[in-house]
C-alpha cells in the first residue's frame, strides 16, 4: 500500500522520474474539438512556459470539429490516431505519465478508453469529460484517483445569467464560507469579500482591478439574501403578460395553408367578385340578389337563358367555369390544412403568442442545461432544434417546455418562438454559422433583443461584436478548460467565475519550503489585474479572511486567491520551490596524451 501512495505523491508533486532520466511529468490529452485546443493552451500557460511538464495530445487523423482541436499548438507532441486503445496510448507515452484527459463527446466512448488506459498505466491520474451523471458514477468507483467533469455544466451557469442580464450565479463554498458573484448594488457593503471586475463600459472590462472599491462584480458571502440571478428570474416571471387568445388564432389559421395556395384562392375569389358585380349591373339587380345569383351561379351552375341578355349571359358562363376551378381550391385548401396542421403540431410550430420567455436555440448538452436551469427559476422556456430525437428533447417534454422542430437562421421558425416578443435569446448549437444567423435573424425582429451567442472562436466572436453589436458571447470550452487542466495537474480548482470573456479562478495554493514566497509578506500575492488574496490558512489554525498584509508567508500555510490564468502561473511559480538542476553528464576521460618530443640539443642535428 506505500508504494501507490509514494507514486502519487510524486505525481502531486510534480516531479516523476522516468525511465529516460527525464524528471518533467508527462500529461496526455486525447480530444477531438475546442475543448482540448483550450486545455492544452491551459495547460501551458500554467506550467509548460516554465518547462515543468510534457504534453502530447491524441487527435483522430481528419479534423471532426470546426473549430481548432489542438493539433496545430506549438510546444507539445501530437499523436494521430482514429481508436482510443491500447496501441494508441503506448504510442503517445502513456506509460509512466503523470495524468490522461479524456475529452470526448462520448461518454460510452471515454469509459472505454479509461479501461484500455489502465490497461496501459495502472497508477494513473484520470480526468474524464463526461455528460451522463449515471456513468460518471460509475466511473469514480472503478478509478478512485479520477476527476469526472462536465464543461456543459460548468458553462450553463454563465449562459443563463447572462440571458437574464446578471453575473454569473457562481457559487462555492470554502473554509466555512459560501461565497457567491454578485454586483455590489445587490448586496450589502459587510458581505463583499473583494471587487472582482469593472463592467460599467462594455467595451472595457477590468478584471481585478486595483482601485477594488470600483467594482461593480464583487464576490460576497451569501447571508440569506438571494442571488442576482434569482431576482432577476422573479422580475421576470412577475412581469410576464397573458397570452393573447386572438393572436392564437391568428397564427393557426396563417399556418393552415401553403402561401402558394393561399393566394391562387384570394385570385380566385377576387375574379368571382368582379363577375359577380358585373352581372348585378347586366341584369339590374340589387347587391343581395346578385351575391345570391353569384353563388349559385358559381357552385351548383344556373339553368340556360336564352332570354337574357347577352352581357349576363357571358358572365353566367365565366362564372360557372370559375367555379369549376374554385371546388377543387377548396378541396386543397381543406388537405393542405389538414396535412399542415399536423405538421406543425408535431414540429411545435404552432405556439401561442408569447412575451417575456427565453428562446433556447439547441438542445445539445449545454443547451439542455440551459434550459433546465432556466426552468429551475420558474422562467418560460421554448426551444428549437433541428430534430426531435435532439438530447434534451425528453427532457423538454418532461419540463413542459415547447420544442419547435426547424431551422433557427429561418425567420419563421424564429416567430413561431416569438421571438419579436422575448426577453432573450440563447443560441447555443454547435454550428457558428447557424448560431450567427439565428442571431441576425433575430436581431432584425426585434433590435432591443439579448442575443447569448454561443461562438468557438474567440477572435470571431471579438469581430462579431464591433460589427454587428452583439457583446454576450461565451465559449463553452473556454470557460471549462481551466477546471479540467486544474483537475489533470491534481490541483483542485474551487470555482471558476466567469466575467465577460474572462475566466476568474479560485484556487487554493500551498507554500512550499525553499519557495520565493516562504518569509515574504502576504502583500507581495497580490497584482492588480492578475491575483488577488482572498483568504490565508496557517499550518494548523482557520482561515483567516481578513489577514494583515504585513503578515509573513511560512512554508505549509495555504493561500486562497481569485486569479487569472497568467496571474495563478506566476503564483505557482513563487509557491513552489524551482526545479531540481539536472547534474551534468559527466565528462568523457582524455585520451592519454602523446609523449613530448625531445627538445634538440645544441650541436645535434
């Protein structure tokens, strides 16, 4: 039992020699979309600018995303293979690695692989991206040294605050605390811990700034007053109208045709009338008998007159060939509402008018998420997918929540969701170009409208919004990469708070002996715009929230702080002594040196 225990201490660490004599711990990421790119990128902007570790990432042979998937990344190695299995992972170097993530959409597929891994590496750190909270379960019982997470789950908080217009609803708690983001207004002045961000010019978002006191997103500790999120939703929910039965109506009956035939029939009945009014003045009647001579003559036929003149004969004529075109319309109409109906119904196209919901444009994993959380704070849902068998379909119908089947870039399928009318739109699908559209689309009927655009990547998304002004965009597996690459280097992440498109984290990091840190004062944690100390936690003793600044920094004591990424690879470096110098190779012996030719004497040759 020492054994396993002394390995994974090594790992923790961070300083596992392998056979080669190379002391740096090897990570492997197997991924196949952004989520990968972004733990990898994290990953090195962690440790690998300081040469600390050694990442490969296994992708499939051909591109399975839009997006980047990580392969194109300077610094690590990269391994092509389209099966997750034993020969695969000795290819990349797993033996003997320090962790594996593995961050496939496919949790049947990531069970697999961690199977065949072990297989592999016995002693192996575990990080696997998972959906189904049944087989995560699972999971954990077979690989107890594992972290099973969800990017869905951590990003679906900062979509649906960022529809009701709030902060993200993070919340955590620590050392006895629950802490939660919140702007300052909602809160009381003794329950702010720190200031966290700067959001009154959208265009300028300072995070961590160093004039705290200017923060409008401050982190608070929870004291029974509700968060942001939660009293927007209630605001929301209490300023819902009713529906409108009329506009109900109105739209059945525009969706009970096909415009085609819609307008062959409003011809059709227009050409009627005219010859209807023309043969009231041929045979000089009034308006009641010739709308009754109208409709007789045009669906049942009137008997032959010669008598009559010859004008009303005429339109006698035309009017019964007219009507031999209007009893087959009207056949077409009643099957082509019957047909259409049916449609729209099973697709969900005919809704009532709505004011005041939530469009949810995806049901995916973050979608699904999205909705149900929406849904927990009592806020009107309707979705849209492209098919009926999406993921979080049964989970709509179990919630009650209308699901309109149909391309969201189409402006009809948009108002079947009354979007005109709703308080935001979520448009999370995994297609940038279906997402920009629907975004667009929308837009143009209602240019008031939240739009939380799902985009995956970030410089489009920047581009985006100086162009077409939509500035809530997020990033699935921006948001979550920090929480995986914190889980695969064994450190625990205790939230990540998202601001704008910035990720806050907060970590707690000990001081290791022999660190830059070790005998220096709490002041010197702190950087404006990087790091901020939340909490100090001495050897043996409770945390401390309020600690004095002049405070010296032992070996063992722990540092709760909120940081950026750039900020907490700094601090890790301070809190950890550096790296053991690898001796040199030692020097190969001299050949011996050739004997030393006779100096001539005088007089000899």
């Amino acid at each position: 039992m020492a054994e396993p225990l002394r390995d994974r201490a090594r790992r923790a660490t961070g300083w596992r020699l392998r056979a080669n004599g190379e002391t740096r711990p090897h990570y492997v990421v197997c991924g196949n979309d952004p989520l990968a790119y972004w733990v990898v990128k994290a990953l090195l902007a962690t440790e690998l600018a300081q040469g600390r570790v050694r990442i490969t990432l296994v992708v499939p042979e051909r591109r399975r995303s839009e997006g980047p998937d990580g392969r194109d990344v300077d610094g690590i190695q990269v391994v092509r293979a389209d099966r997750l299995d034993e020969a695969a992972f000795r290819r990349a170097g797993l033996a003997g690695a320090a962790g594996l993530a593995l961050l496939q959409q496919d949790d049947v597929g990531n069970m697999q692989a961690a199977l065949c891994a072990q297989e592999v590496e016995p002693r192996l750190r575990l990080v696997v991206r998972m959906f189904n909270t049944s087989l995560a379960n699972g999971l954990r019982e077979l690989f107890p040294d594992s972290a099973v997470l969800s990017d869905a789950s951590i990003a679906a908080p900062a979509f649906v605050a960022a529809a009701l217009g709030e902060v993200a609803p993070t919340h955590f708690r620590h050392a006895g605390r629950t802490l939660y983001v919140a702007r300052r207004e909602d809160v009381r002045a003794g329950d702010v811990v720190c200031g966290l961000a700067v959001t009154t010019d959208p265009a300028l978002v300072r995070v961590l700034p160093a004039d705290e006191p200017a923060a409008d997103v401050v982190l608070a500790e929870a004291t029974g007053q509700p968060a942001g999120t939660e009293l927007a939703a209630r605001r929301l929910v209490r300023a819902r109208r009713r529906r409108q039965p009329l506009a109900v109506l109105l739209r059945a009956v525009r969706s009970f045709a096909t415009r085609k035939i819609g307008i062959a029939v409003m011809v059709l009945l227009a050409v009627i009338a005219v010859l209807g009014w023309l043969n009231s003045r041929a045979v000089d009647v009034s308006w009641t008998e010739a709308l009754y001579l109208t409709l007789v003559t045009t669906l049942s036929g009137q008997d032959p007159d010669v008598t009559k003149p010859a004008a009303a004969q005429i339109m006698q004529v035309v009017l019964n060939l007219a009507g031999l075109a209007l009893i087959p319309l009207i056949t077409a109409v009643v099957v082509d509402g019957i047909v259409n109906a049916r449609l729209a119904l099973h697709a969900g196209r005919i809704q009532p008018q709505r004011t005041g919901h939530v469009v949810v444009v995806g049901l995916g994993n973050i979608g699904t998420r999205v909705m149900a959380q929406l849904r927990d704070f009592g806020v009107e849902v309707v979705a849209i997918d492209r098919t009926a068998e999406a993921r979080g379909a049964a989970l709509a119908r179990r919630l009650g929540v209308p699901l309109i089947v149909g391309d969201a870039a189409r402006e009809e399928t948009l108002r079947s969701a009354s979007v005109e009318t709703c308080q935001a739109l979520v448009v999370v699908s995994t297609d940038d170009g279906v997402n920009l559209r629907a975004a667009l689309n929308a837009r143009a009927l209602n240019a008031e409208l939240r739009v939380v655009l799902r985009l995956f990547d970030g410089d489009f998304a920047e581009r985006i919004q100086q162009a077409f002004g939509i500035g809530i965009s997020r990033s699935v597996s921006y948001l979550a990469a920090p929480a995986f690459a914190a889980a695969l280097l064994d450190r625990a992440v205790i939230a990540t708070i998202p601001v704008d498109r910035h990720a806050l984290l907060v970590v707690e990091v000990p001081v290791v002996a022999g660190a830059p840190l070790d005998g220096r004062p709490l002041a010197a944690v702190a950087r404006p715009g990087e790091v901020r100390l939340l909490a100090h936690t001495r050897l043996g003793q409770r945390t401390d929230w309020k600690a004095d600044p002049r405070m010296v920094i032992s070996a063992g004591d722990r540092l709760t702080v909120v940081a950026r990424r750039a900020g907490l690879a700094a601090l890790l470096r301070e809190s950890t002594p550096p790296p053991p110098a690898v001796p040199p190779a030692p020097a190969a012996p001299a050949a011996p040196a050739a004997p030393a030719a006779p100096v001539p004497r005088e007089g000899q040759d």
